[in-house]
C-alpha cells in the first residue's frame, strides 16, 4: 500500500539537497505538489484541483483507465526487449503506419522524443552522406548533445553554433520578417531556408537535413503559412537532404482537422521522416520513428544493428495502441476541432478587450496568446506574462510561456480538454488581465487603458 505523502516542505528540502539545481520546478518561488491527475485535472496534496492547460504528455487525460489497464495486464504477462517477437509490436507499426501516408512505412521504437531526434539525425546522414543540418531559429528538438548541437534555444546559451548547423527565420508571420500583410508568406520564408542552404554551400558544405517541428512549440506556438513546408521540401532535396519532421509536442490528432501537423501543409506533402514522442504513450516512455524504405535501407546497408533495450516493449506498445484506440473511440480528434475553435473565439474576444494580447494563433488544441507591451512595436511583453501565470495558478490554472520573449502564453492541454474547462480558463484570464490593467500598468499597453 503507498505510502502517505509527506509535507510539501519537507519534499522541497530533500529535492533541493538531493537533485541538481538545473533540475528546474514549474513556478520555482511556490511550487505546486501534484499528487494525483485524473483527466484534464490534476490535484494537490490538499486536494485542490487544477486545470491543466499544458501538459501534452498526457495527451488523452491523466490517468487514462484504458491505458492504465493495457499497462497493467501486459505488465502481469510479460515485459521484455524487442528481440524476442512478440505480437504488440508489429501491431502497432501497423496500426501507426495507418495513420501516415503510405510512403512511411518503416519503424523504429524507442524510449523518448530526444532518442527519436537523435536516431533521425543518423538516419538522414546515412542515407544522404552528407553531415550538416538547417533547423529553424528558437527551434528545440531534445536534451541530446546531438541535439543541443541543433536546438538555437539551448545551443545560444551553451557553446554557441556549430559551423555544420545552419539556421532559418521561424516561419512567424506576427513578429517575423514576413508578415500577414505579406502576399506570400509561405514562399517569402521558404526562399530564407534556400537562401541558408546556398551559403552553406558556398563555403563547401552539404546539407543531411532540415529539421522542424511542424507546428514550433518553443519558437512561440507558430502555425508556418500555406505553403512553407512543401516548398521548403524541395529546397532541400534539391541540395540532397531529407525533410524531417518533429510531430513530438503536436502529432496525434492535437491540431484537430489532421492526425499529423505536417498535413496542415497540405495532402501531398509527405515528409522523409516523422519522429513521435511524449503524446504517444500518454505518459509511458515510448517513442517512434518513421520513414520510408528507401531511407531505412540506407541505414540497414551499413551492416550495424539498431537496438534499443526498452523501445518497442510489449508494454510500451501495449500503451501505444490503447492511446490510439482511445483517439478513435472517444473521436478526440474531431473534439479537439470542437473545443479548439470555441477556445480560439473566446480568446479572440479577449484581445479585443484586453490590447495586451497581440495576437491570438492556433489550431485544435494547440493555442497561444502573444502578449506585447506596444501593439504598434510588438514587443514582447515578457514580466506582464509571468506575472499572468503566477496569477492563474491561484486561480487553479496551470499554464506557462514559451517563444524567444517568453510572453507566448501557451495552451497545450490533454485532448479531453472540455468546452467548460475553456470558457473557465478563459473566464480567470479575464479576470487576471483586469487585475494587471488596473494594478500594474508596466507596459504601454497597459497605461492606455481608462
């Protein structure tokens, strides 16, 4: 039987002494002791109940019992690695290969979103012989050193860029170089990728790969225009490099109208490579990579095994087709269209209300909320956005930033994500932009009010 749990004080001083400081909390001056979730809920020690607005690991609720149970009953028959054949994995590939186009059609299982990157990486050099990477700026892509080497938002505050990492304007059409009044976006940041591609060449290099996410995350919740990604795509297997792309914080059904974000981009673009991660096991350690014959082959050509202790576990593939069974079941995907558009609107009223919110993007259950401290400048309005945090959460709202300004409020929430949870959120961040407006008044935004 578990044990009670012990004074919140008392955890905090035994974390402190015992993990490392870089082992950061979510809100570090007053952390929040979680100690049980239940769908889009989670619950303190004195049973206070939180809504979760950012946990997209948990991507079809905390604590899923159809989850839960697949865990369980596979765990009481066997957990072992994937050398032994087993029945699970090759009914998830199967599975998952339903839900992408035909042409990725090869899998590779493992344990976290930074492995999946990480095996990526080495699947495109194998395959296009070539070494260096275009990744887009503030982009992440996990904790790797592999990965650091091509994450501008870790790389920029550690050893800096390495000369086989070329970097590209985010694809932001509210604060970067081309805008919504531009007449093409897509096409006017896609010419920045070749342009990086061409110098890069310029100086005798040749590219492996452009890496995304499809929606950036940590760039500040950006939805790349019509268009980008195709014609990215063909700048880059123009110069031999593969497309992949990162569907870790935003695949499976997250953006609603599409299983995968990279089908935002249209039907017949199709990616050289897909990784998956964090949503896929609702919490589970279990990752994927998928991609296409040509490029697994390729990989296969060098005579070294690909191996992975955990990756593929019957377990973790158990888990991996209860989530996907639960998509379906519970027709997640159309919900998230559902509550997203209603999410969305309401949010877009309080913009209209409150001048701070600069703009309002998203898609499905993937939102955010870009607060600026001048709505002509559009500067990041980075102090007002913690401020808005710290106060949701005594609102029992969790929530946090994201972008290069950290003023990005983003949404991100378990796909069970109800019609009433937004209309309460976005009832509490009313009230907490009020509060601000009339107690702050930090940022020009703020002084033009009444």
């Amino acid at each position: 039987m578990a044990a009670e749990p012990r004074a919140k004080a008392d955890t905090l001083a035994r974390r402190r002494r015992l993990l490392s400081a870089a082992c950061r909390l979510f809100y570090p001056e007053d952390p929040i002791k979680i100690v049980r979730g239940r769908g889009q809920y989670l619950y303190d020690e004195e049973g206070a109940e939180y809504i979760d607005c950012v946990n997209n690991v948990a991507h079809v609720g905390h604590c899923h019992p159809r989850v839960v149970h697949a865990a369980h009953e596979q765990s009481l028959a066997l957990n072992t690695n994937s050398r032994y054949l087993h029945d699970n994995i090759v009914d998830y590939a199967q599975r998952l290969s339903q839900t992408l186009p035909g042409q990725l059609c090869v899998f590779y299982f493992l344990n976290s979103g930074s492995e999946a990157n990480d095996l990526a990486l080495r699947l495109a050099r194998q395959y296009t012989g070539h070494h260096d990477v275009v990744v887009l700026d503030h982009a992440y892509h996990g904790h790797l050193s592999s990965l650091i080497d091509i994450s501008p938002y870790k790389f920029r505050a550690l050893d800096g860029q390495k000369e086989w990492v070329h970097v590209a304007p985010l694809p932001d059409t509210y604060r970067g170089p081309y805008r919504e009044d531009h007449p093409n976006p897509g096409a006017a940041y896609a010419g920045e990728v070749d342009r990086v591609i061409r110098g890069a060449q310029e100086k005798g290099r040749q590219i492996a790969a452009f890496f995304a996410e499809s929606l950036p995350s940590v760039g500040g919740q950006i939805i790349p225009p019509a268009g980008y990604f195709p014609q990215v795509a063909e700048h880059v297997r123009r110069a031999g490099g593969v497309f992949v792309a990162d569907e870790i914080q935003v695949g499976f059904g997250r953006v609603g109208e599409r299983f995968w974000a990279f089908q935002l981009q249209g039907e017949d673009f199709v990616p050289d490579i897909v990784t998956m991660g964090k949503s896929i096991g609702n919490g589970h350690p279990v990752a994927c990579v998928a991609t296409t014959r040509a490029v697994a082959r390729a990989f296969e050509a060098t005579g070294v095994e690909y191996f992975n202790t955990f990756g593929g576990s019957p377990v973790s593939c158990a888990i991996g087709l209860a989530v996907l069974e639960v998509l379906e079941e519970e027709q997640l995907q159309v919900h998230a269209t559902r509550v997203g558009r209603l999410f969305m609107e309401l949010l877009r009223q309080q913009k209209a209300r409150h001048p701070i919110i600069g703009d309002v993007r998203g898609v499905g259950l993937f939102i955010g909320v870009d607060l600026v401290k001048d709505e002509a400048t559009r500067e990041p309005a980075t102090e007002e956005a913690d401020y808005l945090v710290s106060r949701l959460k005594e609102s029992y709202v969790l929530l946090s930033t994201d972008g290069p300004g950290r003023n990005v409020l983003k949404f991100k929430p378990p796909m069970c994500f109800s019609l009433d949870d937004a209309r309460r959120v976005v009832a509490k961040l009313d009230t907490a932009l009020q509060d601000m407006e009339e107690k702050v008044r930090s940022c020009e935004t703020l002084r033009l009010q009444p």
